[in-house]
C-alpha cells in the first residue's frame, strides 16, 4: 500500500472510532477494525447448484434430451424428474432448451404437484 493511501486509511479509520462504528477493512491482506469478517465467497460457481458434482457430467441433460429435442413450435414437453431433484430438471432443461432453440425460443413452468417441468417451444 502506497504511504498517501496508509494516511488515507488511518484518517478514515480515526473518523470511524470516533462515532463509535465497528467496521472491517481489507487492505490487501490487512484487516483493520473490529468487526469479524465473514469467509469470502468462492470464486466461480456455487457448488450447491452444480449439478454435475452430484449427478456426474452430463447425467441431467440425458436425462432431459429425448423430451425436448423433438419439439415443434407450439409443442409442450413433460419431463417427468427420475431420480433427479425438480430443481435440477428445470435448470438443465431451460439450459438446452435455450441451447437448442436460442433466447424467446422456449418458455418454460415447473409443477410442484405432477412433479414435471413443463417446456413449450416459441417461435423465436
């Protein structure tokens, strides 16, 4: 840290202990204040949301091809979710259905009571 931004800093940590703040400040690898910082998030994907991880590569969009690969303008497909988490089928499926169809092409509901995602196909 270049000494003008050191006196910067030092300036704005004396204005926030005089109103009486917590605050955390990361310079770099320094912490200044009191507050405890939470860990940083990982960079890159949420590991709760990949499929992959749980499902093994591609398993999902398998899973989900022979439904959607065969839809004509107006056509709605009913993918039934298998082994898979409901969530895991709409988000592969609206993935390859905008693979396949582009943006506008495809729009698409998930139905918690039959337990299928519901995907029709648009004109785009």
């Amino acid at each position: 840290m270049l000494e003008i931004q050191r006196s910067i800093l030092t300036k704005a940590m004396k204005l926030l202990n005089s109103i009486g703040v917590e605050y955390a400040i990361l310079a770099g690898e320094e912490k200044h204040g009191t507050l405890e910082i939470a860990n940083k998030k990982q960079k890159g994907k949420n590991k709760s949301r990949s499929y992959s991880n749980k499902y093994g590569r591609g398993t999902l969009r398998e899973h989900v091809k022979p439904y959607i690969e065969p839809l004509k303008v107006g056509e709605v497909a009913y993918i039934p979710i298998g082994d898979f988490d409901l969530t895991a089928v709409s988000t592969a499926s609206a993935s390859y259905a905008h693979q396949l169809f582009g943006k506008g092409g495809h729009t698409g509901r998930t139905d918690y009571q039959k337990r299928v995602f519901e995907l029709m196909r648009l004109e785009a």
